[in-house]
C-alpha cells in the first residue's frame, strides 16, 4: 500500500492504522516525513502570501512616497536634507542620507527597512542585520 492510500485508509479506519504497524521503518519514516510535509503546507502559503505582500509594499512606498536617492562612491545620497521616515502597516522605511540615523538607533523598532548614510539595516523582531554598502 502506498503512502497516499495509506493516509487515505488512517482517516477512517482504526483496523487498517493497527495493521501499518507491521510495514517496514523505511515506509514509516516516509509516511511520517508525509504527515509533516502536509503539517507546514498551511504555513508555507501564509509566509509566501505575507511575503510577497510585504515586498509589493515596499516597493511602492520607495517608488512612490521616497525622495529620489542614488549611491554613489559607497554613500547615499539624497536631495532630502533631514531623514525621512514613512510608516506602513507595522513596517518602517528610513532614507537618510545626512547621517543622523544609526544602526543603534534602529533596535527598538520592530520592522525597519533602513537606508543609511553608509549602511543598510534591516531590523526584524527587535534585531538589527547592518550592512555596508559596496559600490
């Protein structure tokens, strides 16, 4: 019996879940490597789904609301003189250019997307994950 009819059987019929116990490891190892496949399918659609939504925003929040930034020699630049800060359904942007912003600063915020003077700083749950821009 394969592991789909298998699971088919273990929906219905308690005699045919006794009998599984005498199958080999290896179709039992299979069979729960199965069950924990179908366990995270729930999650995965919900991640991928959250995902690509939060990348849809961040994309139309830069290209829409940001002032117009470049890098150039391994710095932002920027015509906006003061940092700029745009807030999105619990998600934080920040262009700064003047260097006023640091990545110390960063920690408290619970999601942020930082463009920094020299630096990029994505923060997720409270951790900051800098990097240095190369050019």
């Amino acid at each position: 019996m394969n592991i789909f009819k298998q699971f088919y059987r273990s929906i219905y019929s308690p005699k045919d879940i006794a009998l599984f116990r005498f199958q080999g490891i290896g179709k039992t190892i299979l069979y729960v490597f199965f069950l924990t496949f179908l366990s995270i399918l729930p999650s995965l659609v919900f991640i991928s789904s959250a995902l690509n939504s939060g990348i849809d925003s961040s994309r139309n929040v830069i290209e829409d609301e940001l002032p117009a930034f470049s890098i150039q020699d391994g710095r932002l630049t920027s015509e906006s003189k003061v940092p700029v800060t745009i807030n999105k359904d619990d998600f934080t942007i920040i262009l700064d250019s003047t260097g006023a912003v640091t990545t110390e600063n960063l920690s408290t915020d619970s999601n942020t997307l930082a463009l920094l003077k020299n630096e990029f700083a994505l923060v997720a749950g409270g951790k900051s994950n800098p990097t240095r821009i190369q050019c």
